[in-house]
C-alpha cells in the first residue's frame, strides 16, 4: 500500500545495515529515542550540521585536524563533490552544493518509492553520494538507462549521518546490526560522542587503541542475560581501488556468558587474566595492542571463517611453551573456557575421566613425565593420534594393574571427526593440564616467578569488560 504524501515519518531505519547506521546517527544527534521519533526539524538541524562539517573537512588544509575527517569521508564517498580531488577548496562555492545534496525534495506528486525506505521520493542518487560500491571492478554502475537510485530526503541525511553512528578509521567504518535497538542506540551514541572529538582533535597518533567490538561487548553486557541476542559488524572501505567487506557475528547467548562471567569470581578472573595476557609490548615494554579489546574480538566470529575463537585462544594459553601459571589461574581459565563452551557452544561434556586417563598415564608410565607430556601436546588436537595415544594409555595402565577410569566408549566422541569434537579435545587438554597441577606431577615447566605473579595480581583487580574511558583515552591518545 502507498504511502500519502505528507503523511510519510521523516525518518525510517530499515534493515539495512548502512542506512541503518545512519538512521541511528540521526537520532542520536537529535537526542531521540528512536529514529521513527525524529521529526523535520530534527533532519534540518542534522542537515545543516552534516553540510557545516563536510565543508569544514572538504576545504581544511592537509595539516589541520579537520582534516582528518575528510579523510573519513574520502573513504566512504571517493567521487562525491566534497571528496574529489578536483573539488573546490572555496567554502563559498562549495556550501551551497552540499547543501544542495540534502534539501527537501521539490513540490508536486513524489515520482518513485525510496531505495531503502520506500517512502516516496523526487530525487535520485548515483552511487558517487553513497557509501556503497558494487565489485572492485565495476564501480559507480547502473543499469543502462537508469539515472541513479530513488532516495527520500531522510535516507540521503542518513547516508551521509553514517559516519557519525559507525566506528571510523582514516580509512574504513564499521556499522553494528543488532536485535535489540538499545545495542544499536549505545553503539552510535558512543561513535557521535567519537567522531565529535576526531573532527575537534583529528585521529590521535598510531598506539594502542581500543576496537568497535569493545564498544559492542560493552552494550551487549548491558542487556543482561535475560535477552539473547546476536550482533553483527559490518566493517569496510569504499575506496575507488581495493573496497572490501568483512562482516562478523556474535551469537545470540554472548550476553548470557557475560552475565555468567561477571557474575562469578573465578571466569572473571579468567576474563582478566585473558585480557592480560592479549596485551603486547614493544622492545621498550610500552603496549601496542589493547588487551580488552582484543580479547573482545574473540567473540566475534568472521562470516569466512577467519576469525581466532576463544577457546583455540585460551588453548594456546593454556597449553602453549610458555604457559606459566599458578594453579588458581590455570582453573580459573580453564573454567572460562568450559562457560563458553557451555553458555554459547551448548556443550556439557564430561572430560574428567578420559582427562584423568591420561594424566594418570603421565604421571605413572614409564619414564619421565615431561616426555610423556611432550608426547601428548604433540597429538592432542588430532582425532586419530589422539584415539591411538589413548589406547595406548588405557593398555599401559591396565598391565600396570592401575584402575583406569574412561574406556573407548568415553572417548569415542573426542576422536571422531563429528562436530564439536575439535573443541572438546582442547577443553580436554586443559583439563589434563590442570589435573597434573593439582597433583603436582613435575613436568619441568617453567615456575611462575613471583614478580610476575604479584604484577599479575595487580592488574586482576582492574575493571573487566569495560569499553569507557580507559578505552576512550587509549584511543583518542589522552593516556
């Protein structure tokens, strides 16, 4: 059914993820609730708003700070008139085209639906006014015959809203989708907030600085654990030479492992030790990555398949040649791996016998423990190593006259190439690690040195899961 001209909202947020953004930007920007709340007069105040800063960006000199939001742009739209290199510097020249870009549409009957929205519309763009590209080859295309996409007057303010509501870089943005409108609102509130001090005070210096899925994790967190809800980034760059997109997940119960782990010592131990253990120093001991960030990334899951999971991270922690720990921080690890496996994976196994199996065979085979250990390590996420290491172990302890406490029937599941059963042989390994702790089984690991231990205990204590102004002073370079 069509919509009456004049009875149209201002403002519609549809599902694309793009627009969508925008859509969220504009409200934020004219303190509403929503984006269906956003009236004329708010899209005019964001109009003229969006128009002084592009000009402002469009005619800086290279070395100013405004600057630097040129460069925002330059990334999103490479042939619009405020971002071509052959553009006017002339404010004067150059504002009333801009502007042109956002006026209300003409008087008389609207001619076509809008591209995102379906609101009538009397204007139309080409691709060179959106922050979209088709291949990496054929760019600014349109059917033969086709003049450009019809667009209302609140889905072009949105478009070029965009910027303010995503996480921006130099050179890419990334926009969140998410189901719950209150992710959405605290994700783009946070970016105006972001982008307001990057047009201000320009990108800080390259160092440490916190990631988009901080930001995220941060509002997921505040849904609490009686709203599942999945997430997703849409990162990408619009350039006239190589755009890309890279789109990442969450599942829909990351907010209820947040709220297990927060809610519980011993994983958020773990999430601080992990956090920790994420950040990276140079020669000098001074950090370049964000621990907390990093360790947000994991959550995320890359839609081609190139993303680290947290558990293959607590895995390499966990089991790696460096891996010195003490024994509460080993559990405590150990445990956050197996919340996440239950709360997000839906895996209840019980590895204790088959772990125990093993580090029995450790502990008492014959030779020295750490060989065996070594042996282990080297076939513990193999499905076919790990089932022949197992038998080997089950014979071993059995002509020992030693009680072994998992048969093959136990272990069927971790040796067969079914799913889920990659995941459950690295909780195995970490349980057999921390079973051969608590024994105290001498396997000749490095010790934990008590310096390190105390520094480690120290930075425990400090916030978890946090993306506020510890994150917001890495990244705008005030720390």
């Amino acid at each position: 059914m069509s919509i009456a001209a004049g009875t149209a909202p201002a403002l519609i947020a549809t599902s694309h993820p793009l627009q969508r953004a925008g859509a969220w930007a504009v409200a934020v920007m004219a303190d509403r609730a929503t984006p269906e709340a956003v009236t004329v007069a708010d899209v005019d105040a964001v109009a003229a708003r969006v128009v002084e800063d592009v000009v402002a960006a469009a005619s800086a000199p290279k070395e100013a700070t405004a600057y630097d939001w040129w460069k925002v742009l330059f990334a999103l739209y490479p042939n619009s008139k405020a971002t071509h290199n052959k553009r006017t510097r002339d404010r004067a020249v150059l504002m009333p085209e801009v502007a042109a870009l956002f006026a209300p549409d003409a008087a008389g009957p609207p001619k076509w639906p809008c591209t995102f929205c379906g609101t009538p519309a009397a204007v139309v763009w080409t691709k060179s006014n959106l922050p979209m590209y088709d291949t990496n080859k054929a760019l600014n295309t349109l059917p033969p015959g086709v003049s450009g996409w019809p667009i209302c007057r609140g889905c072009r303010v949105a478009a070029w809203a965009m910027p303010y509501g995503a996480w921006v870089t130099a050179g890419s943005a990334t926009v969140l989708s998410c189901e719950q409108d209150s992710a959405e609102r605290d994700f783009a509130a946070r970016n105006v907030l972001r982008a307001r001090r990057i047009r201000q005070l320009g990108f800080p210096e390259p160092g440490v600085g916190t990631r988009p899925e901080a930001v995220v994790l941060r509002a997921l967190k505040s849904l609490g654990p009686d709203l599942p809800t999945a997430a997703t980034l849409s990162s990408f760059k619009n350039d006239n030479q190589e755009p890309w997109l890279r789109v990442t997940r969450t599942r829909r119960a990351v907010p209820v492992f947040l709220a297990v782990v927060e809610g519980n010592a011993e994983p958020r131990r773990g999430w601080r030790l992990l956090e920790i253990a994420l950040v990276h120093r140079d020669k000098s001991g001074q950090p370049v990555t964000n621990g907390p960030a990093e360790a947000a990334r994991l959550l995320f899951e890359a839609e081609d398949g190139k993303s680290r999971s947290l558990l293959s991270q607590l895995h390499r922690l966990l089991d790696g040649p460096d891996a010195s720990w003490s024994l509460r921080n080993r559990a405590a690890l150990t445990r956050l791996a197996f919340i996440y496996a239950e709360e997000v994976l839906g895996m209840k196994p019980d590895l204790k016998p088959v772990a125990t199996v093993i580090a029995d065979w450790i502990e008492h085979g014959s030779g020295a423990p750490r060989g065996r250990l070594a042996e282990y390590r080297s076939v513990a996420l193999s499905d076919y190593k790990l089932g022949t290491l197992l038998m080997q172990a089950h014979f071993r302890l059995t002509l020992d006259g030693r009680k072994v406490a998992a048969g093959p029937e136990d272990w069927q599941p971790l040796i067969q190439q079914r799913p889920r059963a990659w995941e459950q042989r690295m909780l195995l390994s970490a349980t057999v690690l921390q079973l051969l702790q608590q024994r105290g089984v001498g396997v000749n690991e490095r010790p934990v040195e008590p310096d390190a231990e105390a520094r480690t205990e120290a930075m425990v204590g400090l916030p978890i899961l946090d993306s506020g102004a510890e994150y917001d002073d890495y990244d705008m370079g005030a720390a």
